[in-house]
C-alpha cells in the first residue's frame, strides 16, 4: 500500500501513545506485508482465531531462510527448541502438564492470604518511610511478583534483588529485529548468567528438596524422559522472568490509566468490587504485552491475504484489544466493562494461552484494590511517564504518586 508510514510502535512519536497508529494501521493496512518481511495484523477476528488454529506456530525454527531480516542468527531462533513458549505439541504439551498444576485457580487463589500480606507489607514500608510519595512500580509493582513467583520456585529470599536488571535485559531478546546490536547482547550475556543461576539452584536442591515448583520439576526430570536437564533449566528461567515482567508492567499500565480517568479510579474507590473486570479491563486498554509471533506452517489465507508457508505473523495484541469491531467504545477505560464481552488477547490463547493468567490476575487485582483502599487521595506525580525500550512488552519505568497524610497517621 503506498503512503504507509514505517511499522515502528519504538518511534519517539508512538512509544507514550501507540494506540493511534494502531487505530490507522487496522483501518487501512490490517494485513501488511512489513519492511522486514514480516505480516502485520491488527485486527481482533484475524487474530483470536490465528491463535487457536494449529497450522499457525510459535516456533521460530518454522522461518524459511530470508523471511525476516536478520532472524537466522537471532538468539531466540537458537533457543526456541527448548523454551516452552515457542514449542508445538507434543512437547509443548508434556512440558506444560509438568508444571500446570501450580498455575490452576484453584491453586493460585490458595496464595490469595500470602499475596495480600505481601502487599500490606510493602505498602507498610511506604507509609512507614514518613513522606506521601512513593514510586508504584519501584515500590510495589516489580517486588511483588518477583516475591510471589521466588517463593513459588523455591528462589531464596536474598537473591531476588540480583535479577531485576538481568530479567529486564533478557526479556529483551523478545523483541527480536528491533534490538540494536548492544542491546541484543546485553540480553544474551543476561539470559546465560540467568540459566547459570538456575543451574546453580537445581544442583542444590537435588541432594536437599523442598516444597516448591523447582524440586517437583528436579522430581519430573528424575523420573525419566518427561523433563530434560535443559528443559528443566529453560523452563524455570522461563516461569521466573514471565511470572513477574508482565504483572508488573500490568500493574503500572493499570495505575497510570487510572491517574489518567480520574472518574475511573473515583469510581473503583466507592466500588471496590469491580476490581475483577477493572484487571480485565486494564488488560485490554493497555496490554502489558503487546505483540505475538506465530509462524505459518502451510501456505494459509488470513484476512484475505495468502501468506506462505514460513513466514512471521506478527498480532498487535494492543490493536486487537482496541478493535470497535469486537469492543463498544475501545478507547474508553471502563472498568466496570462486563467480563463476559471483554475477551480481550492479553494472554493470547489456544493452546499457549498464558500459563500464569490466574496468578497475575490474583496479584493485581490485591495490589491495585488495597492501594486504592490504604492510599486515600492517589494522584500521579510523574509528569510525564518514560516507557521501557521494550518491544514486545510494555511498561513504565516509574510512576511516582503521591497521596494524603493521613494515611501517614492511620
């Protein structure tokens, strides 16, 4: 199509607000064959039914040679037989069933006690400092799902301070062709030193199990063929840097789009039931992810676009939620939306539907609900929010906030 400006959502102009560009992209170029060879959809049905249909793959090994600019010696394309998130079935299938168990909601809401306690504490900490200020994602939305995904994998306690840096370098790798050379081997130096750490930890718990998610997979891999060394390995990387980037952008996103719909946040205040389609509905708004890679294994038709067989599909989950084909009144925060007509993409869906869906939404709806509860009088200090450098995922890199004084005195 002629006159298409540049898919670039890192853009100076795109990075604060992309969802405008989104809005001229999914009307006027909602399959679009991109600079570096990839296909660029944008519209919600094109992509909730891409995501159920097996012919479509997370594998990176599915690109043909010269699909997409610069993905043969990408790192991700090298790993993607063994993490997880980029496998077909059946291993996809038999490495989930190892550690599914943990993520069911039955099991998440039995952490419903623990997470609450960890927010009081960490909100306890902010009042007990003296000042009505503190910083959202610094002080509660990166600790809080480090603390809760650590205990899940037997991480100890003193340690989880070493990865806020090295977890933030390696979810990078994601982004595949948009990372510039330094920013690509930072992410790859992070990703080692995060499996040597992981390496480390298992060899300690073999001879001394605990209660936790590592020393069931240790079992797993134990027992036999269901589990590798480096699947064990990959995996447990994997479930430590997805259990906390994503709800902590999410928990972010959430606070400054209520900063920014002052009635929104109002009503969630005198209606603190409608926590549950308010996460739901900060899911949709403004997706902690934001792009979803799939693979054509087959020449396949989407959107009345013949795309061959190995080729790069790349979903704009945040064009998808905001579709007025599948959404009424997409730009407006509602968070009283009904859950039943917001299904949105954020946790993408089919067989990868995100494993950890239950527990980020346990987590933020305890961390948004108890701070609007505990902090009477929020407002946003920040003036105007810097957005990590992120491609696929998307947060603040701070949301400072101030509050009233008495909660000080409560």
């Amino acid at each position: 199509m002629t006159n298409t400006p540049p898919f670039n959502p890192l853009a100076p102009e795109n990075r604060a607000d992309p969802y405008p560009f989104y809005h001229w992209l999914r009307t006027h170029d909602p399959v679009r064959h991109a600079e570096d060879g990839s296909w660029i959809l944008t519209r919600y049905a094109d992509g909730a039914g891409l995501l159920r249909d097996n012919r479509f793959s997370p594998n990176p090994a599915h690109l043909r040679e010269g699909a997409v600019s610069g993905a043969e010696n990408h790192p991700v394309r090298q790993v993607g037989t063994s993490l997880m998130m980029f496998l077909d079935p059946p291993d996809h299938t038999r490495l989930r069933s190892l550690v599914s168990k943990a993520f069911t909601p039955k099991v998440v809401e039995l952490l419903r006690a623990q997470v609450q306690a960890l927010v009081d504490e960490l909100l306890d900490a902010v009042i007990a400092r003296g000042e009505p200020e503190f910083d959202i994602v610094i002080d509660l939305g990166y600790p809080l799902p480090v603390a809760v995904i650590c205990e899940l994998l037997g991480v100890p306690a003193f340690d989880r301070e070493l990865f806020r840096q090295l977890s933030s370098d390696a979810s990078r790798l994601l982004d595949g062709g948009a990372l510039d050379s330094a920013a690509q081997e930072k992410g790859i130096v992070a990703g080692m030193q995060l499996f040597q750490y992981f390496t480390d930890l298992v060899e300690q718990r073999r001879p001394d199990p605990k209660d936790d998610l590592l020393s069931a997979m240790i079992a797993a891999e134990e027992a036999g063929d269901r589990l590798s060394h480096a699947e064990l390995i990959t995996t447990a990387t994997l479930l430590f840097v997805a259990g906390h980037e994503t709800t902590s952008n999410l928990i972010g996103n959430a606070m400054l789009a209520l900063f920014r719909n002052p009635s929104e946040l109002d009503r969630l205040r005198t209606q603190p039931d409608l926590i549950k389609p308010a996460v739901e509905e900060f899911l949709r708004y403004d997706s902690p992810v934001q792009f979803i890679a799939r693979m054509t294994t087959e020449d396949t038709e989407v959107g009345g676009q013949v795309i061959p067989k190995g080729e790069q599909l790349i979903l704009v989950v945040g064009a998808m939620n905001r579709d007025p084909a599948q959404f009424d009144d997409p730009d407006r925060l509602d968070v009283g939306r009904p859950e039943k007509t917001n299904r949105h993409l954020s946790f993408s869906g089919g067989a990868h539907f995100c494993l950890g869906a239950s527990l980020a939404r346990l987590e933020a709806q305890i961390a948004i609900g108890t701070l609007i509860r505990r902090l009477p009088g929020l407002h946003l200090l920040t003036t105007e929010p810097r957005h990590r450098d992120h491609f696929v995922l998307r947060g603040v890199h701070e949301l400072r906030a101030g509050f009233s004084a008495e909660a000080l005195r409560g």
